[in-house]
C-alpha cells in the first residue's frame, strides 16, 4: 500500500522567493479503503523562501591555442557563465540542477581550510557488565554457525564480551575480502 504512493509537484520550475508550490498526493483510494486509511489532507501548498539571488553572468573570453590542423596559434572564444562569485564554462552544458550542485560544491571548497585535520578512527573499547572478575580469551564466531545471519553472529560475539568483566571489542573476520563472521577480542589488563 505504501509503495503505491506517488506525488506531483505543479510550480516546480524557475523558482523565486515568494512563489507557490502545490504538492498533491495522488494513490489509489479502493487500496486505501481496503485497508481502513484516511488522509485528512492530501495537498499541501507551500510559499518558497530563502533563495539565494542567482547572480548570473556571461562574459566570452579568447585564449590563443594552436589549431591543430595548421599549428597556427589562433584566437578561440570562449563563453563562462559565473554564478555566485563561480565560472563554469558554457561548453560544459550543465542543466540548472547540475549548476547549483556544481556551485554548492565549489563554495564548500573554500571553506575546507577551516576544517580540522583527520585523525584517523579511534579504537572504541566496550565495558563488559560483569561484577565477577573474568580473564575470557578472544573468540570468533562465524555466520555459518548462525544460519548465515550476521547479525545473530555478531549479537553472540557481542554478549560473549559483554557478559565478561573485561574492555573488549568487536571486530569483523575477513576471508577472501568477505566478511565471515567476528571476533570478539579483550583488552589486556582490562
């Protein structure tokens, strides 16, 4: 039933601030009957707000290149579309959409410089529950023990270590780059 929503959009183009989109919620009602659901509202309209303005220009540039048929250096116009501060060259024939993903993009750039250098993944350790002292030893268990279900083989690495008093973790056992099943492995001195 779910998957036999669809919506349409009317309005969906050429947007500005202040412009209405109606969004309408088209399904089968003799399904929806069927199973006892109503909407109380199947179209909403909504007023379109906080638009950035769309500085769009278009300036032709010629660089000299050198025609290949004659290596002759010759002048070659080029058109650039500069939205928001960002060239894009006219050639690449981007759709709108593809312009302001393209633009987002590039203003993300140049505010990477702030971003803080990675680190790389810190090893979690996990605290067992136990009160009584334990010295478990690693264990692996592997999904063909489990009905090939990983998530009931990872659930059974997981308590081994969280019924022990120990730190431990879990981490996957690899076999020809696929994943068979997980260890569970204990932190010494824990």
């Amino acid at each position: 039933m779910i998957h036999s929503l669809q919506y349409t959009v009317k309005n969906n183009k050429e947007l500005k601030n202040g412009d209405k989109v109606t969004i309408k919620l088209v399904y089968d009602s003799d399904l929806f009957k069927l199973a006892n659901v109503k909407f109380n509202k199947t179209e909403y309209t909504y007023k379109v707000h906080s638009l950035q303005d769309d500085t769009r220009t278009v300036k032709t540039i010629t660089n000299e290149k050198k025609d290949p048929v004659t290596g002759e250096n010759v002048d070659v116009a080029e058109q650039i579309i500069t939205v928001d501060g960002i060239e894009i060259p006219a050639s690449w024939n981007l759709s709108d959409e593809e312009i302001q993903e393209y633009v987002s993009y590039m203003k993300g750039t140049e505010n990477s410089e702030n971003v803080p250098e990675e680190k790389g993944v810190d090893v979690i350790w996990s605290q067992g529950e136990s009160d009584v002292k334990t010295n478990r030893k690693n264990s692996k268990y592997y999904t063909k023990d489990y009905n090939n279900n990983d998530v009931e083989c990872y659930q059974a690495a997981y308590n081994y270590g969280q019924t022990s008093s120990q730190q431990f973790k879990i981490k996957p056992v690899f076999q020809d780059d696929k994943s068979i099943g997980y260890e569970c492995i204990f932190k010494e001195n824990s």
